[in-house]
C-alpha cells in the first residue's frame, strides 16, 4: 500500500521551527535608520519590551522657531550598545515646511543649524576646516554631499595668496566631494586621509545623504553629531569610519535622509493592515487569524518579495531632484554662517547660489 510522504516544510515554517517568533526576528532584522532620534524612538520600544531602563542616554526636545529640536547624549558604553551608535552628541532639527520649496522655512531652518553648529563644534576663532561632500554626484538621492561643497565659501587660497584681502570673522576653509569607491578605484576614507595628512585641519565637516525609517522625516531632517560618519551608510554600502580615531582630528557630521529601506515600507504597511483588519474582527478570532503573520513570518514574507532586488531597495520621493537642491542650499547657507562668522544670513543666501 503506498503512503503519501509528508508535505515539504515551508522555508518560513522551517525557519521559526522551536524559537520565539519575535526574538528570531530581532536578531535578524530592525528598521535601517541612521538617524539617532530614531534609534532612541527603537531603543525605547525595546526597553519597554524587556522592562528594563534606558542607560546611558539622554534626551531633550524643544520648538524652536517651528522647528522641532532634539538633542541626545550617548554618555557610556550601556547607551552605545542600545542605541546601536557610538558615544557623542546627536542634534537633530525636524522641520517637515522643509519638504515645501518655502524659502522663509529654509532661511529658518539655515539659521538655526549655524547656531547649533556652532554649539556643537566650539571651534576657535582661527581654526582650519574641511568641508567634505560625501555622496555619488550622479545619483540624485545621494548627491547631497556634493551638491553643498558647491555651495561653500572656501577661503583656504585667500589666506594662502592674499591674506590682506580676508577681513576678521572668517576662517580658513576648503571643501572636497570626494566622490565614490565605484568611480574613483579609491576608498573614501583613503581619499580624505591623504587630504587631512596635507592640509591639517582641525575639524573636518562631512555632509551626507542619510536613510530613515520614517517618511515623514525624509527631507524634513537635519541630524548634527560630533562622532564622525561612516560613508555609504545610507544605502546599506558601508566603508571605513571617519571619524577623530582615523583622520586624528575632530569629525563633525551634517545628515539629511533622503531615501528609505523599502523592506521597513512593507513591514509598516503590513502592521497598518492587520492592525485594521484584527480591529474589524469581533472578538478574539482575529488573533488565530492574524498572529501566524507576525514576526519571522511577517519578514519572512518581505525578504520573499524583495528577493528579486536581494533584498536591497530604497525608496526615495520623486520630488527628489528639487529637495536635494533647497536641502544643499539650506546646509551650505547654515555651513557658510557657522564657519564664519561675519557672514549675514543675506550674504549665506548669496553664496549659496
């Protein structure tokens, strides 16, 4: 008599075989963010979760001009480990008028990040800087970092050729975009290395493109951090850390997201779902309906349809192309008056252009 062999196992079912659904998910996978306020938004939940404190991290917001600012200090190793981001200082300006083409929004979001750069870098009056625009000029979302080393005041060859022509408040600045591993042969990192070796600068200032787990803060977002940054975090392409340790001066860094990680869209959207859908089930038989879709099986499903791209596909506004010229000229106008200091708030728009 023939007997039916068992069906084959799913891979989904196979994978949460004997575990905790939730716990395999959150060693495999959390929302890609390199925004700081949101590390802390996720290092709560888990907290929350696992009843246990926060260490090792504080955190202050305050309206400022309509615009939101949050600063938070990573203090000890405890508060590294659960934000997942080295010790320093996060500031981060949440503005959603900047994803209008609203000039007076961005005039006061310009001026508030040239006073927290300021606040944040503490530099002296003769200090020398280095500007560096991260990014790969030729892709849109990315072309951030560049696009605001167009637009900096850099002063470096006039204190070099012609000093009696630079008045006070004014420091020695250069500026480079590097460009990208892809089309230059050359790690980022080795590019600005060899820079800082010959200039000597004492703080290098590197802007890049950044993603969120939020859409509401793409293009809405400024974060400023005193950690340094790591190239290509954004996108998932990460290379050699720049920060104090590697270039042996300070690292400051300006971010602005721009893209999102398609898998955290589907993820969300799929929460949104059954939230509505358990809600519109009398009772608890919504529970057996809708729990097998939770964790590991829920991502699970998002890795399946992902698949095609290898589960590495960013989603970015197809206003794009206009947010990343207003949001270069934001940063460059609040750069060029925190740098110097006699630069009027009308003389950074002029510079800007």
């Amino acid at each position: 008599m023939n007997q039916k062999s068992a069906p084959p196992q799913r891979a989904s079912e196979a994978a949460v075989a004997g575990q905790d659904k939730e716990t395999l998910l959150s060693r495999v996978w959390s929302p890609r963010t390199d925004l700081a306020v949101e590390a802390h938004e996720l290092a709560h939940q888990r907290t929350a979760v696992d009843k246990t404190p926060l260490s090792g991290v504080t955190h202050q917001r305050q309206m400022v001009e309509g615009v939101e600012v949050t600063r938070i200090h990573v203090h000890n190793r405890d508060g590294a480990k659960a934000m997942g981001k080295p010790l320093g200082h996060y500031v981060t300006l949440f503005s959603p008028a900047m994803r209008r083409h609203d000039p007076e929004a961005h005039t006061d979001v310009a001026r508030l990040l040239a006073e927290e750069l300021q606040g944040l870098m503490k530099l002296p009056k003769n200090a020398r800087v280095l500007v560096v625009g991260l990014g790969n000029s030729h892709v849109t979302p990315d072309a951030l970092g560049p696009k605001v080393v167009e637009r900096i005041f850099v002063t470096r060859h006039l204190f070099e050729s012609m000093p009696q022509t630079v008045g006070d408040g004014y420091r020695v600045v250069s500026a480079v975009a590097p460009g990208v591993l892809g089309i230059t042969g050359i790690e980022t990192g080795e590019i600005i290395h060899g820079i800082v070796e010959h200039v000597h600068p004492d703080a290098v200032v590197a802007v890049d493109a950044l993603a969120s787990r939020s859409l509401s803060r793409v293009n809405a977002t400024v974060q400023l951090t005193d950690t340094g940054i790591q190239p290509g975090s954004g996108v998932g392409n990460k290379r050699k850390v720049l920060d104090a340790l590697t270039l042996g001066c300070k690292v400051f860094a300006i971010g602005v997201p721009t893209v999102v990680d398609a898998a955290t869209i589907a993820n969300d959207a799929m929460d949104l779902v059954l939230r509505q859908l358990a809600d519109a089930v009398p009772g608890n038989g919504a529970n057996a309906v809708f729990d097998p879709l939770s964790g590991q099986e829920k991502w699970l499903l998002i890795q399946e349809l992902l698949e095609p791209m290898e589960n590495n596909l960013m989603v970015t506004p197809k206003e794009v192309d206009q947010f990343i010229e207003d949001t270069a000229d934001t940063l460059a106008r609040g750069l060029n008056m925190a740098l110097h200091p006699s630069v009027t708030a009308e003389e950074a728009a002029a510079l800007s252009k």
